[in-house]
C-alpha cells in the first residue's frame, strides 16, 4: 500500500496510543522485533566499516598530495565528496548509539568524525535531527520541513519573501544545483551554532572545528596552486552535498504531512512520514541503510546493517493493521521528492500576492 505523493495530506490525530505503552501497536512489534534479535550491537560489523571508510579517508589525501599539480585533483576531489558522505553516515550510526552503547563513546568518535573530518559540528547535527525523529514532517516541530531557501507546503510557499519566493517558482528545477552548495552550507551552519544556547561542549565543537578548517585549507593550498586549489575545493563540496542530499531527500520529502495538534500515535507517526527505497546491496552502502527508513525511524538504535532484515517484518507487520508502508525505487524516489517541491511551488508560479505585514 502506497500513500499519495502529487498532493500529499496532514495526517489526521489518531488516538494517541504512545511508543511504550503496553499493548500499543508499536510494543508488538517492538516485540517482535527484539525476538527476532534485530536490536543485537555488531560490533564487528562497526570495526570493519570504521577502519575502511577511514582507510578511504586517508587515501583521499595521500592522493591529493601524489598527483600535485594536475587536473586530475579533480577526481580526488569528487572522490573526497563521496568518502565525506560515508563519513557523515558513520557519524549518524554513531549519533544514534547504533555502534556504542554509552553516550560518552559515541559523542567522542561523533566529534572526531563530524567535526574533526568533514568540519560538521556533531552537537548541532545531533540536536536537530533529534528534533526531526521526534517529529518527522511536522511543519512547526521538524527543522528539517522549516522555511529556508526552499518551501515544503503551499502554506509556506504563499508566506515566502525574499530570495525563497524567488527561488521556490523554480525550486525543483533548482533543487540538485543548490545541493551543490550543501557542503558549504554544513560548514557554516554549524559555526554558527556555537552561538545557539543548546550547544554544549561549545568550545571542544569550536577548536575542532577551527583545527578541520586550518587542516583542510592549509593542506589545499600548500600542495595545490591557488587556482586549482578553489577548484578542488568547489568540486569537493559539490559532490558531497549532491551525495547528502541524494541520500536524505528521498526519505520524507513528498510524504504526508503534520500541523499544529495534529499527532498520530508513534507507529504511525514514523510510518506515515516515511518513504523506503528499493535495492540491493549496492543501495545499502550507497544510502548507508537510510533506505529503510520507515525501520530506521521506528527502531533508530538498531545497527543499521539490522535494517533490511527487520524491513519484511514491519512491512507485514503494517499490512496487519492496515498502515500504509511506502516503498519505491531510487530514481522513483528522486521523482515524488521533486514532484512535490513543484506542486507547493504552485502558489509562487500562479503569481500569490506577497503577505503584509
């Protein structure tokens, strides 16, 4: 069963049943869950990828340093991009406790990889993509559906100004070359963060930070003319905010929609908002296992290679009750998230008077 995507509905309040509340349908599928061992750590699993994607990580650098002065730093560039997407998806499993089971283990490699690698504050990612899980597609709790350069509802679209009701005419057209500029705007972001009253461990997220961005410049333009060294840099980030965004865009983009007291229960909270996407093994490390995303939202400490066995659990488990589960290829996928960024650009196009006030 599919949900609609062209014009995408607030889910309605259901009764309110909580997560852990006993005889909810989530706790009998958590239980299910559980006895089928799907909550188990893998620690060997997480050893194996840590020291491979770190093994790609330094092998983007001793590349940089070999080929000198070519174009060809071009394609270490784009290979840099990649290998930073692999290192943001470790650094989410670790956000998520899916690799330690304490929070001072996480938080130290969370920091070593998020801010110390790609130069991403892992304080800020955590706290609000915490608030994304807790609410996904709410338009007032979900800060990943917040106005910004880009509109997620026709409401926000006939409330835009500025350079986002110039942008969200066109928004899906520019929806791919703006992910160009994802990597950059991650950097920022997360500076400015530090300033945010939430933060904590500001000055250990800041000096990491400081000592990425020095590394990373410093390494750049000391083995690199001035020239190619921009490029590098522009190609680097390029890539990986077109990988990012690959990555997360399908996964709630162009699902149902929350407002206001609107509230399901859990279950189906996360299920409703959800979209997985089909493939292989392939997909899995391309996508990180974020293309089971109704299970990673449902269980988000299960270890994430966990997500693909415990997907015909749940999507059974839906047909039982009668929840809509939502699955569909990659390029699909790409095609509903655009398809609704075009339809809540509507107003914009049809020529919406600007608000007062």
């Amino acid at each position: 069963m599919t949900t609609a995507i062209d014009a995408p509905q607030p889910l309605a309040a259901s009764d309110g049943s909580g997560a852990g509340r006993p005889g909810s349908d989530f706790s009998r599928l958590s239980a299910r869950i559980s006895a089928a061992g799907l909550m188990t750590r893998r620690p060997l699993y997480y050893a194996v990828r840590l020291t491979l994607v770190g093994l790609a990580f330094a092998a983007g650098w001793v590349a940089l340093f070999t080929v000198g002065a070519s174009w060809w730093q071009l394609a270490v560039a784009a290979y840099l991009g990649v290998v930073y997407g692999q290192l943001a998806l470790v650094a989410h499993d670790l956000a998520h406790r899916q690799v330690f089971r304490g929070r001072r283990a996480g938080e130290l490699f969370g920091r070593a990889v998020g801010n110390l690698c790609i130069g991403m504050s892992y304080g800020w990612w955590m706290n609000k993509h915490t608030r994304h899980h807790a609410n996904p597609n709410h338009e007032d709790l979900d800060p990943d559906v917040a106005p910004d350069i880009l509109v997620w509802s026709r409401e926000q679209a006939a409330e835009a100004r500025g350079l986002p009701r110039f942008i969200g005419r066109h928004q899906a057209a520019l929806f791919f070359p703006l992910l160009t500029l994802e990597g950059f705007n991650l950097h920022v972001s997360s500076f400015r963060a530090l300033r945010q009253p939430h933060m904590k461990r500001r000055w250990l997220e800041g000096g990491l930070l400081l000592v990425h961005t020095a590394a990373y410049l410093g390494a750049l333009f000391w083995a690199l003319p001035v020239g190619m060294a921009f490029a590098v840099l522009f190609v680097h980030h390029a890539v990986f905010g077109v990988y990012l965004g690959s990555i997360f865009a399908p996964n709630h983009k162009g699902m149902p929609t929350l407002k206001g007291d609107e509230r399901p229960d859990f279950l189906r909270r996360q299920v409703l908002t959800s979209r997985n996407v089909r493939g292989g093994l392939l997909t899995d490390l391309a996508l990180g296992g974020l293309n089971y995303q109704i299970e990673h939202h449902l269980f988000p400490s299960m270890p994430s290679p966990h997500l693909r066995k415990a997907q015909p659990l749940v999507r059974d488990y839906c047909a039982e009750i009668g929840v809509p589960y939502h699955e569909t290829g990659l390029v699909a996928s790409w095609r509903e998230a655009l398809a609704h960024l075009r339809d809540v650009g509507t107003p914009l196009r049809e020529g919406s008077p600007t608000p007062k006030g």
